[in-house]
C-alpha cells in the first residue's frame, strides 16, 4: 500500500481542518515561544494519522456486518427514555 506523503497529508489535514472551521491561519507559521503553531498542530495531526493509517487500513470490510451508528447523548436518551 502506498502512504499520502507529508506534503499530501499535510494539505489533507489543513483542508479539514478549515472544513471543520478551524482556522489556522490565527497561530504564527513557526514560533518555538509560542504555546501552538501552524507547524507543530500539522506535525501533530499527521503523526496521529500516520500512526492510526495501519490500524484502519488492516480493518476487515464485511460487506454483510451493519456499521456501528453513533448517537449523541441527547438523542441517546429519548431512545430508551
């Protein structure tokens, strides 16, 4: 299997990231006094994504199983209240 590299997990990430609403054009691009920074939040993430891509690419589908369904607390509890 052949991984995204830096570069396209890094414009992956910014993409949503600003999907999501998160801006990070408000942190400086690289400060080392700087509490976060445009640098480190991306290293982050993509070391998060190459460390899960493994686990998530080895997934079995089965295309017969029912995906699992999240639900919010909130409607959680009209189902069963």
């Amino acid at each position: 299997m052949n991984y995204p590299s830096d570069a396209e997990l890094d414009r992956f990430i910014r993409t949503r990231l600003q999907l999501l609403g998160i801006d990070l054009s408000v942190l400086p691009e690289e400060d080392a006094d700087a509490p976060a920074d445009q640098a480190r939040v991306v290293a982050a993430v993509r070391r998060l994504l190459r460390d899960q891509m493994p686990v998530v690419s080895d997934f079995p589908l089965d295309p017969i199983s029912v995906p699992p369904v999240l639900y919010t607390s909130a409607l959680s509890g009209r189902l069963h209240g």
